[in-house]
C-alpha cells in the first residue's frame, strides 16, 4: 500500500523532518509512506477562494486520480490513536493508493465541490489512546 501525505505550508524545517523520517520507521515494510509537502498560494491580494482553488490544483496534481483521498481537519471525524489505526488498516484494504490531505492557513474548499471527499477526519484533537 502506498500511503501519501499532501500538506499545503511552508518549507518542513529540518526538526519535522528528522521527526517524520523517524516517525516512517514505525511503519509496516508493507506500507510505503511519502510525505508531499506543497508550498501555500502567494497571497498577494487573492479571495480566500482563489487561494483554496490553487492550493487544491496542486493537491489534485500531487495525487493520482484514483487515489482514495482522507482530509485531514477539524470538520471530520474525531477519533482516537486505535479508531485511526483501524481505519488505517481498512484502507489497506482497499487496495489503492490512499493520500492523507492537510490544508493550508485558509483550510480546504468544500468538499462538496472538489474531489478531496472521499473521508473526512478530525486529527486536531485525537485523544491518544482508548
């Protein structure tokens, strides 16, 4: 399975970095993990809508077409390490790829008017354990 992480924000400092490379260890072999970090919309005077929409192209375009999409926010879901852990394992199931998506500053667009709708999930404020 392959297991991507699309995040729309700034450059990944180097303590992130060394944080995510050593959190991919815990992985299974079976399970292949990348992390895709885009940069945000220049604001430049932009609608929120406008920004959202570009940073939405980009997240589409960082993502194959028949990926099986989980947003990551506040909106969705809240759940806790083990309910993530079996959902985990229920997209592997699946048997595609599945992208993991995290918005920018301004969120998403709505899901009802993109592609990024196939799960919704609250990680903002998972309890750590049962």
């Amino acid at each position: 399975m392959k297991l991507t992480v699309v995040a729309i924000g700034h450059k990944v400092p180097d303590w992130a970095q060394t944080a995510w490379e050593d959190y991919a260890k815990r992985f299974p072999a079976d399970i292949k993990l990348q992390l895709k970090a885009l940069k945000t919309e220049p604001r430049g005077g932009k609608s929120v809508e406008v920004l959202m929409a570009a940073e939405r192209t980009r997240i589409e375009a960082a993502l194959g077409r028949d990926t099986y999409r989980v947003v990551l926010d506040e909106r969705g879901d809240r759940l806790r390490t083990l309910d993530l852990a079996d959902r985990l394992q229920k997209w592997q199931g699946l048997g595609q790829e599945v992208g993991l998506v995290i918005g920018g500053p301004d969120g998403l667009e709505d899901r009802k008017s993109t592609r990024l709708n196939s799960s919704h999930t609250d990680i903002s404020r998972m309890p750590s354990s049962a």
